[in-house]
C-alpha cells in the first residue's frame, strides 16, 4: 500500500465530494496568503518605525501608521478565522459523509461473502470488529490530513519560501538547506515505527477479538471457575499492548527532538545570514523579523506535517487490512440469475466432497437426495458431516468437488436470494437479535401484520407464555430462556412458510411436552414440502420417508426406519442406544401399568 494506490482506492467514495473539496482547495489558497501578511506588516511595521525615528515626532502620522496596522492584522485575523471555519466545516462533512458511505459498502460486501470467509482464523468476529471501526476512521482521517491540512501546510510553506526567495536568494537557500535533513529524519523514523505499527494493529486486533469471546462466553468461564485464566490471557495481550505502545512513543520522542534541533538550527542560521545582509545594508533591519518569521512559516507546516505524516503511515498499515477485506473477491458469493416458479424443490448432492477453509476434510463423495414432498433425515454421530451437508444444500458453501442440484440445474445457476427465500432453516444454536419478541418473530417475514406474528408464536407453543411475560410481545427476547428462544427461531419459521425446510435439532432445549407441541406443529407444516431434518429425537426420525446414515463424512446406509434397523449396524446402534438412555423398557411399563 502506497499513496497512489491509497489514493485510487479512496477516490470513487472522495469524487461525490468533489465540489467541497474544492472549495476546500480554494480556501487553503486564500489561507496559505493571508498568513504571509504578518511578516511583511511586521517588517514594514520595523522599517517605518525607524524612519519614523529619524525625524521629529508628528502624532497624527503615528496614529494615523498604528491605526492603519492594526486595522490591517485585525481584518487579516478576522479573514483567517472565516477561512478556518470554513475549511473545518467542510473537512468534517467531507470526513463523516465519507465515513458513512464507506461502512455502508463494507457491510455490504460482508454480508455478500460465503461463510468460508467468516471461518477463517483472521476474520473472528472481533478481530473484524476492530479491522472495519480503526480501518474507517484511520481512511477518513486520512483524507481530511491529505485534502484539508497537508495541501494548505504545504501551501504556507510555498508561498513563505517564495517570499524569502523574491527577498534574498542566499536567505532563500540557507532555509531551503534545512528541509532535506528534516525530511531525511522523517523518513528514518517511519521506517523504524512500520513494523511496530503493524504489531500493534495485531495485538489491537486479538485484544478485542479476546474481549468478545470473554464477555460472549462470560457463563462458562464462571462455571468452570477460570476467571484468573481469563484474566492473565487479557493481562498478556494487554501487557504486549502496552510494549509496543512505549516503543513506539520512544523512538518518537527521540526523533522528534533531532527534528527541534534541526528546525532550531535553521532559525539560527536563516538569523546570521539576514544580521550578515543588513549589516552590509543590503536589507533593511525590518528584513530581520520579516525571515524569522517567513522561516517560521516554513517550520511550523513541516513539523506539523509529521504528526499529520505519522497518522498517514499508521493509515496506510490499516488500509491493507481494510481493503483486503472488502476487495476479497474470492469469497464473494457470486449469484447465478435462474429464478423460476415451477419450483419443485428437488435437491440433489452428486459425488460431493466439501473441505472447510482450516482444512478439516467434513464430506466424502455424498450422494443423497431431497424428493419433493418428502421428509429426509440425517443420522450420525457427532461429527459426521450432517450439519455441514446442510450448509452446502442452503447455499452457504461450495462443494470442493461434485455438484449440488436444485431441480435439476445446478444450485450455482439460481439467484440465491431467490433459493434462500424459498428455504426455512432451524439451526442447532439460533441467534436471537438485539430486540422485542416481536421483531425477532418477525425477522422472517418483515412486512408481516402482528396477527400473523401472533399466530405462528402459537404454532411454536410460545405464545402463552410470552403473554405472561409483564410487556409481552415488547419483552427483550434476549432475556427469555434458551428454550423459549429456540421456539423464536421456529416461529420465524411458520411465519416465513416456505417450501423447502431444512431443520438442525429444531427442538434442542426444548422440554418433553413443548418437544411433542413442536413436533406436532412442524408435522404439520412437513406436508406438501421438501423438508430435511437432523435430529436425535427417535420419532423424528423414525417418521422420514428417507434416512440417510453418515459415519466420518460418508453415506454408509440410506432407506427407510425399518430396512435401516433390519440391517443393522451404525442406524440400529443409534437407536438402541436412544433406547436404553431413555429407558423406555421401565418407562413402558410405567405408561402401561
């Protein structure tokens, strides 16, 4: 990352702000001349005083010169303060107008991306967290630097050499003289703080990826009683924080004071050689204060030009990260155009293979299918690919090798809003929204009147107990138990109704009787519909039209409950073991005694 590749990438979302950047522009040069009026005021100010001095004293001329200079620097301060104004003004509509436009397009390049991106060691939650919010605000700072404070110090400095050059040459280039050293330790010190900056970015970005996951995971860490774990895991990172914090404040103490020492001899200098000039009467004594002054104008921009310079390349060190994260075509979920309404909602997986991004092999040359109107159910033990068989059939990843059908056509020619919007799914661990019952009900269908909300909470056997809640409908769902918020999950379900169902433990966390309520309700939204189910509950299971058995990421068995159990194996494991752990031999005959 370099200026002009910076510059290229900032471009389409600077050029909607081309004509306050303009007069932006404007007023940096009206500014950048208004600060040479001081020293030449200053120096004939000297000069007029002197002559002045030469003569008897007229009072009338002396308050007609000390008005008159006053009124000048007054007008002068006044015009630079509106000039300032304005340039602040703009700089931060420029800045905060940009800052929105561009979180706004990296949400919507994040949400475009395969989940396969969001499964990456460098993409945790509060790793991107910390990349989008410092990436953000470093850019737009970036730009208000570049645009708004560099340009018109650059243009202060210009102009006050010009003057010192049109005054005396040899002045000229003794204040000339000093800028390359000072550039050359600028240099040297952003070279030496580059690699600090990028471990700081590092740590910054563990740190709060560390946070989240310790407040996120707050019940555990106290259940297992490993609150001074926690606390050295953040005292480590905070530790090595802090390091590279005091490293990088040293060395720029450090060259901070060879740049003093640097700008100080070239007051000394640019001092002796105007004394040297006057002394030989070739300037006027005024032409003393006029140079420390014009000097000062050069100066002051370039030391200033630093801290503004340092913000930049600690910039540029998060614009890599930022941009390679929302130029990652790679994970760029791409959309096919197919949308069409003969859907059947036929699936099919075809010698399927499917590795995740950290290499974990899940599926192994799958064959299985989703007849329309027909309820199929994956068995397994833990691990054996279910969950992520689901994933590839709602669209979230793409097989490694083979081809997933949708009616024939594969699944990567339809538009995938299109598919997504005809597919239900209830997930093992459903996420529950910042918000009332009412909202997260109806994230599945949003323009659904409150009757309609009302209704499916019933279907999912919630609705009475969210009535005895003291706001109901309004109660943060955040707040409920993790069985209450499953049966959220399955209400946005019936609300949605779509034609294709796919359901990963859709009662887990449910209770006996609500478990037998759901299942009813979700028997009753099956007909008529392609539904795949994983599930340990035995009758879930027993009712499917097609079971298919995984073990290790293969298809070992597929039929029905009772050729499966006939031929034994993994299927009749599973369920003589759902047998004894229910005890149902003793439950039986309590039942029927």
């Amino acid at each position: 990352m370099n200026t002009f590749v910076l510059i290229r990438k900032l471009w389409p979302f600077v050029r909607a702000y081309r004509g306050s950047l303009a007069l932006a522009l404007l007023l940096t040069a009206i500014g950048a001349l208004l600060a040479q009026v001081t020293p030449l005021v200053m120096e004939y100010t000297v000069n007029t005083v002197q002559n002045l001095l030469k003569k008897p004293i007229d009072k009338q001329e002396v308050s007609w010169v000390v008005s008159t200079l006053v009124a000048i620097l007054l007008a002068k301060e006044l015009l630079s303060l509106l000039v300032q104004l304005g340039q602040k003004f703009l700089s931060d509509r420029i800045r905060f107008r940009m800052a929105a436009d561009l979180y706004d397009y990296t949400i919507r390049r994040i949400v475009s991306y395969h989940l396969s991106f969001f499964a990456l060691g460098q993409n945790q939650t509060g790793k991107l967290e910390k990349r989008i919010d410092k990436g953000i605000d470093s850019l737009t700072k970036t730009v208000k630097n570049l645009f708004v404070d560099i340009v018109p110090m650059l243009a202060n400095a210009a102009f006050a050499l010009i003057l010192i050059y049109n005054k005396n040459v040899g002045v000229g280039v003794v204040a000339t003289l000093v800028l390359p050293v000072y550039a050359y330790i600028s240099r040297e010190q952003t070279h030496r703080q580059k690699q600090i900056r990028r471990n700081i970015q590092e740590i910054r970005e563990n740190k709060a990826n560390a946070l989240f996951g310790l407040l996120e995971s707050i019940f555990v860490v106290k259940s297992f009683v490993r609150e001074g774990y926690e606390q050295g895991r953040q005292h480590d990172l905070n530790h090595r924080l802090a390091e590279n914090e005091i490293r990088h404040h040293r060395t720029n103490y450090l060259f901070d004071g060879l740049k003093s020492v640097a700008e100080q001899l070239g007051i000394v200098l640019v001092f002796v050689v105007t004394i040297y000039f006057v002394l030989n009467r070739q300037m006027s004594v005024g032409a003393i204060l006029l140079h420390i002054m014009l000097f000062n104008n050069v100066s002051a921009p370039v030391r200033h030009l630093h801290r503004i310079y340092d913000e930049y390349t600690e910039a540029l060190v998060y614009a890599e990260g930022f941009f390679d994260m929302i130029e990652n075509n790679t994970y760029l979920l791409q959309r096919g155009s197919l949308k069409t309404a003969a859907w059947q909602g036929h699936f099919a997986l075809r010698n399927v293979d499917f590795v995740y991004p950290n290499g974990k092999q899940a599926l192994k040359n799958i064959n299985l299918e989703l007849k329309p109107g027909k309820v199929t159910a994956l068995v397994g033990l833990s691990g054996a690919g279910k969950s992520s068989a689901l994933n590839l059939l709602a669209g979230f990843y793409d097989p490694t090798q083979g081809s997933i059908l949708l009616d024939g056509q594969p699944l990567s020619d339809y538009d995938s809003e299109f598919v997504r919007e005809n597919v239900g799914l209830v997930l093992q661990k459903n996420h529950i929204f910042a918000g009332t019952v009412e909202e997260n009900i109806r994230y599945g269908k949003l323009d659904a009147p409150f009757e309609e909300v009302v209704d499916a909470a019933r279907r999912a056997s919630l609705h009475d107990q969210v009535m005895q809640l003291p706001n109901g409908y309004q109660t943060e769902a955040r707040a409920l138990s993790g069985g209450q918020q499953q049966r959220i999950a399955i209400a946005r379900l019936f609300l949605k109704n779509p034609p294709v169902l796919l359901l990963d433990e859709p009662t887990a966390s449910l209770d006996a009787i609500t478990t037998e309520q759901i299942k009813d309700s979700l028997d009753a939204i099956k007909q008529n519909r392609t539904v795949l189910i994983i599930s340990h509950n035995i009758s879930q299971i027993m009712d499917a039209d097609q079971i298919y058995v995984l073990q290790e990421g293969e298809v070992i068995g597929e039929g029905t409950h009772e050729s499966l159990y006939r031929e034994g194996g993994l299927y009749r494991d599973i369920i003589d073991s759902n047998a004894r752990s229910m005890n149902l031999t003793r439950l039986a005959a309590t039942v029927l005694g």
